[in-house]
C-alpha cells in the first residue's frame, strides 16, 4: 500500500479488491457464518472508495489548480506526493505555472506602483471622471491647483462655475479657465481626452496654471517695447536738451533787446525744461528692464511694517489716515530683498494714500499671515474708491493708469519685484469697500 508508483499501487488495490469480492462470496454461499460476509462487505466497500478516492486524486488537484487560476489566487503550491514520475511532472509543471503567474502579478504591480507614482508627482494636474462627475483619480498637481484635499465629484468645487466647466469639456476640446482663486490670478489651460476602461467610459484632463509664463510673456514685450522707445527717444532728446542749453547761453549773451529778447529765452528755456522733462520721464521707465537681482535675507515682517509706518506717519498725519498694522504671528518672517520689498511696500501706500485723498474716515491696513500652503501673504488695504472691474485688469501693464498725473508705471515695477522674488502680486477690489494688494512669496 505504500508503493511509490500509481499503477502498483492501483494494482494492488485491485488485487485486495478481488480476494475480497472472492472471500466475501465464499463465506456467503459455503459458510454458516452471517456476520463475517457483513464485515467483509463493509470492508468492499471501503476499498471501492479508496480506490475511486486514490484514483480521482489528480483530477481534484487539476480542479484545484484551475480554480486558483480563475480566482487569482497564485499562492497554491503542489508539493510532489511519491505518486509516480508522470504525476510529480503534472504537479512540478503546474508549480513552475504558478511561479510564471506569481512573477507576472510581482511585475504588473511593480509597474503600477510606477505609473502611480509618476502621475501623483507629475507636475501637470491629472483628473479622470465619469459623466455624472464622480472623480475616478486626481493626482497631487490638480488637487493643489485645485485646492483640494479630497476631490470625490467635479460638482463638490469652488466656484461651481468651474467643476461644470470641466464636466463640459468635450473629448479633444482644449480651454482656458480663469477661476476665482481668493484673489490670486490663476489661468488654467486644460485638455480632456476619452479613454474606456471595464466598459465604461471616462473623460481624462489636464490642468496646467500658465498664468506665470502668461505674465512672463507680457512683461517680455513690454521690456522690448521699452528698450526700444528709450532707445530711440534718447537719441532725440539728449541733442535738443544740449542745444537747448547752448542756445540758451548765447541768446542771454546776443545783442537782442526789448521784446524779442525776452521771447527767444523764454522758448529757449521751454524746450530745455521738456527735454529735462523727457529724459526724467523715460528713466522711470527705463527702471523695469534695469532692476537689479535682489538680496535675499531673512526680514521679520514686525519690522518691516515698523518701518514702513514710521515713513509713512507724517503723510498719514498730514492726510487724517488712520493706519493699522496687523501680523500673526508676532514672529512671522520671510526671505526677501529689504530694499525692493520696501519700494514696494512705498508704491502700495503711495496708491493707497492718492486714493483716499479728500475722504472722510479713511485707513489703510498692512496685514501679513500664512496662507493654507504656508506661503507668506502681505496685504496693503484701503477703504477708498476701489477698482472699477474693467480697470482691475489692467493694473500691472506697464504705461496703464486710471490717474490724470499718473505714469502707469509703479505697480509694473512693483509685479518685476515679486517676479524676481519668485513670487506674485494681485489685486482684489470691491468699489466703494476695500480694495486689497497681495503679496505672495
């Protein structure tokens, strides 16, 4: 019984089986004896089942071996059981499948974990939903451009303008969306795509904030455009201004008299007096394409407000302003350069000031915190007229100004600041309430 071959050993049970079947009958039909047949029948029919037990052995673990495989089970082993050399090579063949399926299940996971960890630190924004808006993946990129945590549904986002236009992209569509982003300027252009996965179907898109090469852009052309009206109106202006002064001289000193004399000087002295002009008007100009890289240090943001008040007190005082300086933490610090900070601290103030001049009850606040990224805000606040919405756009272009003396150039000089601090400036307004300058770093 303990053969090591499956056809001993089934030939051996045969054999048992019939000298059973032959003693069984014997007893039954040449012996008095009835209980002696019964033992003997109850022994037939256990070797009747240990045979067709022994016998279905390999179909049971070929069934075995099909199951796990249909259920992706490939931790099922079959260790050889000394049945035969055909049988060890049946159960040595469905382990090395086993090991085959192992091995492709280790690799397929490996390359998902790949994949996952590409797209959750892509630096472009992934969102896959359906068409009912449920959000079947959004990586890292888009739930910060976002401002999620969490994103289960398009509907759940703020504004909700922007999660329904989202779920209107067609597949193929590409758009670009302004959404509101608590003052910040951020331009999102997106791209969707359709991909069907277990026989449904999912929307793809891409989020990228390119409101930063935008501005890159356009302050490129203008600093083009700049280099080049200085150019040429320098060429122009610096002869007249030397033969202003020249024909000034010798007119004081010709041998004019009376009337004549006096309105040869005085338009002598006009022309010189534009061209000085001139030239001090396009070097404010020139101070966008000549800033030099900042100083980085690290400022407490308590004394920079403490400066800016002590410069500013006596024209707040002259004005009736109250001025108000709110910063949490009291230890709040940041990275910036002292001077290009305070120039443009100094040109927010110096709008703010204009703005509230001749009003009733006017303040002005410098508030400083951390955003919910950790970033640190600075914010220059006035209750004055505020920024009508079709101005607000147009605050940082060079040359633009709502102001009948304005030059239009120091918020572009404050926005090349920022950009070379490696951060931004925006501007929120609500017309006869507040209207508010953010700094962000």
């Amino acid at each position: 019984m303990s053969s090591r071959n499956f056809q001993l050993q089934c030939s051996v049970r045969v054999l048992l089986l019939g000298a059973s079947l032959a003693l069984f009958f014997y007893l039954l039909l040449h012996t008095a004896y009835r209980a002696t047949p019964l033992v003997v029948g109850l022994a037939i029919a256990y070797q009747l089942y240990a045979l067709i037990h022994y016998v279905g052995q390999t179909n049971r673990e070929l069934s075995r071996f099909l199951l796990s495989i249909q259920h992706g089970d490939f931790s099922q082993t079959f260790p050889a059981t000394g049945a035969g050399a055909a049988f060890d090579e049946l159960r040595l063949a469905f382990n090395q499948v086993m090991d085959a399926f192992r091995l492709a299940r280790a690799e397929k996971e490996e390359h998902l974990r790949y994949l996952q960890t590409i797209v959750q630190h892509v630096g472009v924004g992934l969102i896959a939903f359906r068409g009912d808006g449920s959000v079947e993946l959004a990586n890292t990129a888009a739930k910060r451009l976002l401002k999620r945590s969490v994103l289960r549904n398009l509907r759940d986002l703020e504004p909700p303008a922007l999660g329904q236009s989202l779920l209107g992209l067609k597949p193929g569509q590409k758009a670009l969306l302004k959404p509101d982003a608590e003052g910040e300027r951020v331009q999102l252009a997106v791209s969707a795509t359709a991909f069907r996965l277990h026989e449904q179907e999912y929307i793809l898109v891409s989020l990228q904030n390119i409101h930063s090469e935008l501005e890159e852009q356009e302050l490129e052309a203008w600093q083009r455009l700049i280099r080049v009206l200085t150019h040429e109106i320098m060429n122009s202006i610096t002869p007249i201004t030397s033969l202003a002064a020249t024909a000034d001289g010798l007119l004081r000193q010709a041998p004019l008299s009376g009337e004549g004399l006096a309105d040869a000087q005085e338009a002598v002295g006009t022309i010189r007096r534009r061209s000085a002009g001139l030239l001090h008007f396009v070097e404010d100009y020139r101070q966008l394409t000549r800033l030099p890289a900042p100083h980085f240090q690290i400022l407490s943001v308590r004394e920079i407000g403490g400066r800016i008040e002590q410069l500013m007190r006596p024209q707040l005082a002259q004005a009736g302003i109250a001025f108000c300086l709110d910063i949490a933490p009291e230890s709040l610090e940041v990275t910036a350069d002292l001077e290009q900070l305070e120039q443009v601290l100094i040109n927010l103030f110096t709008n703010a000031l204009q703005a509230l001049q001749g009003r009733q009850g006017g303040r002005i606040a410098l508030r400083a915190r951390m955003d919910e990224r950790g970033r640190v805000l600075l914010e220059v606040a006035d209750n004055g007229p505020g920024i009508v919405p079709e101005a607000l756009e147009k605050v940082f272009i060079p040359f633009f100004t709502t102001k009948p003396d304005g030059s239009g150039i120091g918020l572009s000089l404050c926005q090349q600041i920022m950009r070379l601090h490696r951060g931004t400036i925006s501007a929120r307004s609500r017309p006869g309430e507040e209207t508010v300058f953010t700094l962000r770093f």
